[in-house]
C-alpha cells in the first residue's frame, strides 16, 4: 500500500509543479516589470507615446494591441540589423520578456495580486534625462498658421554662461509636439576680441588640413544641410519666415526628431558648451489644421569633472541626390575620408519619408572592411542615434561609406507624390541624406623625447 501513495505523491507534486510552470504570468508580478523597464520611458502622460502604461488600468484595454505589436517586432521600436553593432540603447525585448507578454495577452491580462507590484519608476517631472542643471527655452510663444508650409524658423537665445561647461545630458522638449517636426539647437560661440596681427598676417597662415575629406573634395562643416539649387520649375514656395536663419550657427549640442529627443553620454565622455556662446534653435513646423503656438526648450545636465573623453559632432551628407519619380529602390551614396585618429561613438541616420534603408561601411587603411551599422527597416517615425556599447576606432586614412536607399513609387504609401523627381530639401515632401555622427579625436602620439629612438 505504500508504494501507491508514494506514487500518488510523486504524481501530484509533479502535477502541481507543471501547473505552475503553465500558470499564465500576471500584470502585477511579471508584466509590469517588463513595461517599467522598457517601454514607460515614453507610454507615460506628457510623453510621445499615444497611451500611458504605468498602471494596470492603463494598461489592460490595450492587451490585444500590445500582443500584435510585440508579436511582430514593432514595438518596443528598433530598427537596426543585429549581425551589426551591439549598442547601448538597443529596445528590443529579450525572448524571454516577448515570450511572457504573450503569454499574459493570450490568458487575458490578469491583474494578479497588486501586492507584488515592483515600485514604480521615478521621472523627473517632464524631461527623460532627470532634473536638468540648467534650462533654456526660446523667449516668445511663436505663432503658427492653420495650415499652409512653414520654412525653417530660427530663435536665438543667450545661455549667458560665465564659464565653460561640459554637458552629459542634453534633452530638446518641445512645447507643441503636434506642430514640431524637428529641432537642431546649435550653440554659437560668441565674439572673438579684434587681433593685434599686423595686417596681412592672417593671410600668410597656411591652411590647415581638414580632419574630414569627402568624396566630392568638400570640407562639409557640422550643420551643413544643402545641395545644389533646384532646377527650373521645381521650386516650392517654403513659406514665410520672420525668423530667418542667423549669417553663423555654429556646432550642434542637441537635437529632437521623431522617436529621439534627448542624448545620456557614456561616463568618461561629455560635450562642451562654451561660456556666453548663443544658442540656435532651427525649428521645422508642420501645421495641424488650426492656429497654434509653440515655446521649446532644451535641458543641460553638467558633468562634474571634465571628462576623459570630449566628443565632437561631424556630419556625412550628400546634398547633390536626385530620385527619379517612381524608383522603388533609388540609391544615394557619400563617403568621406578621416585624416586623423577618430573614435565612433554613435551614428544617427535621416531621410523623409522616402527612406527604407540604410548601410554603412568602413574601409580601414589595410583594406579590411567593417559594416559599422545596417537599418534594413528604416522608420521615418522613429530616428534612431545607434549607440555603440563599445566605440569603434577608426585610424586615420579610414574611408567611411553611406547609402541610403529610397522608395519613391506609388507603393509607398506615406509617398507625397510618386509622379515628382525628388532633390535635396528641408521640407518633408523633399528629401535628405544626412548622417550626425558622434566622434573623439585621438590625441596625437606624443613626440618623442631626448634619447627616444625616433
């Protein structure tokens, strides 16, 4: 007689175990977690997302939405082909937090027992980065029409900064999402004194040797955003603009586009806002079928101690593309050639609403080639700046290589109009292809001292 109850035991003990395994997982023990870690940063209120996820009431009348799109990759969102690159703030979900949602939307989303809810995450008020140091916003509520195009507006604002600092978060909010396409702040230096040169010294200096060369022989700055003119008849009207762009902008220290707003720098690593520099503001509006208004403004969070690592901005662009109407699968190429030792810290891809695909490839001096990031799924909607979790060097005599591919057929449905070549231009139903990279400089090798073997 024992050993039947011994069996009977083994059984149900094994019965209870497989139950638990099979229980499906509940929003406050297994959900919410997975929801805090990845996905509330953005689902909360005031932010891009169009719901909040912080709660279960939240949450729960989304379950079916959430399983479709976790089921097929597109949320949370990111682009990036994984045989190239790990990088820092890769969204993807682990099989194992894709397998759990699942399971909790295919048993229904129970709630379970909210006593084992995680506490929650904790925001600074308004901004992703935390509670900045520092905040700038532009110095009027800007006007915006009910409908018609906007041509770029540029607002300058003094930091009135006494000294230099480094910045290790920097975050663009804009007052208005629904009218704010993009945002470039630039940071112009102020006035250098007047030289005590003797006339003429100036331009007896010999020129020095660009960091950058690209394809073309061009020195193309950061903020460069242009190509040739338009030819004849191609011309749009870009709308009025009271706010035209100043004679220097200077280099970029944050941005905001579609899906990206702010930029947390690696410790060791910061970017340098010189003392009683200006800031730019370059605003691209959309309308939105009724007068408006819009104030942005950006947040600096200081680096205590100077950083080992400064980091530069540099971009890649090639202002002369041309698609023709209808080309499924246009190419548009640039390169450019490194004169000195860099490091890539991230790359940010932009097109409009043509792009589908982006790739790029480093030749270093030996010959030996390395896809440093490909986006075979390019989103208008959501602009990624790629990461790196370790930096890639890329000595001096690199040739760096972009391409981006277009889609300017009728099959694309966010195509303004398939019938139309396209060129270089600011506004949406135009074109870019732009690539902000993120880079330091390596210090050159030390000369050698006395007695040193040269």
């Amino acid at each position: 007689m024992k050993r039947p109850i011994l069996a009977a035991v083994i059984t149900l003990a094994s019965a209870a175990s497989a139950a638990a395994q099979g229980a499906a997982p509940t929003y406050a023990k297994d959900v919410a977690p997975i929801l805090y870690k990845n996905c509330t940063s953005c689902h909360r209120p005031g932010e891009i997302a169009p719901m909040s996820l912080l709660t279960f009431k939240d949450t729960r009348p989304w379950i079916k939405s959430i399983g479709t799109q976790v089921a097929k990759g597109a949320m949370p969102p990111w682009h990036a082909d994984p045989a190239y690159g790990e990088f820092v703030n890769d969204r993807r979900l682990s099989a194992a937090e894709k397998d759990t949602l699942l399971r909790w939307v295919n048993a229904g989303g129970p709630e379970g027992d909210p006593k084992d809810l995680p506490a929650p995450p904790k925001y600074a008020d308004g901004w992703a980065i935390g509670q900045p140091d520092v905040v700038f916003e532009m110095q009027e509520d800007y006007p915006l029409p009910a409908s018609g195009t906007i041509a770029y507006q540029y607002f300058e604002v003094p930091t009135t900064l006494t000294e230099d600092r480094w910045v290790q978060a920097v975050e663009v909010r804009p007052g208005n999402r629904a009218t704010v396409h993009h945002v470039i702040v630039y940071m112009r230096p102020p006035e250098a004194p007047a030289s005590a040169q003797p006339a003429g010294a100036q331009q007896n200096r010999p020129r020095p040797q660009p960091a950058i060369t690209f394809a073309d022989g061009m020195d193309i700055p950061a903020g460069q955003t242009g190509g040739p003119p338009l030819p004849d008849g191609q011309k749009r009207f870009a709308g009025p603009n009271d706010r035209p762009m100043p004679k220097q902008l200077g280099p970029s220290i944050g941005g905001y586009v579609p899906g990206n707003g702010y930029r947390i720098y690696q410790p060791g690593t910061a970017t340098k806002v010189l003392a009683g520099s200006t800031l730019i503001f370059q605003m691209h509006y959309t309308t939105v079928g009724k007068p408006t208004t819009d104030r942005t403004k950006i947040g600096l969070v200081f680096a205590k101690t100077p950083p080992k690592t400064p980091l530069v901005g540099a971009v890649l662009a090639n202002g002369g593309l041309h698609i023709a109407a209808g080309d499924a699968n246009a190419r548009v190429d640039a390169e450019m050639t490194l004169n000195r030792d860099f490091v890539l810290w991230s790359i940010l891809p932009h097109t409009h609403v043509r792009g589908k695909r982006w790739t790029y490839e480093a030749t270093f001096p030996d010959g030996r080639k390395q896809t440093l990031l490909s986006v075979p799924n390019y989103n208008f909607d959501w602009q990624t700046d790629y990461i790196y979790k370790e930096p890639v060097k890329l000595p001096k005599g690199t040739v760096v290589h972009a391409t981006a591919w277009y889609d300017n057929s009728p099959a694309n449905k966010s195509n303004p109009d398939p019938t139309k070549d396209v060129w270089w231009g600011d506004q949406t139903f135009e074109e870019m292809m732009f690539t902000a990279l993120t880079m330091s400089v390596e210090p050159a090798p030390a000369p050698p001292t006395a007695g040193q073997k040269q």
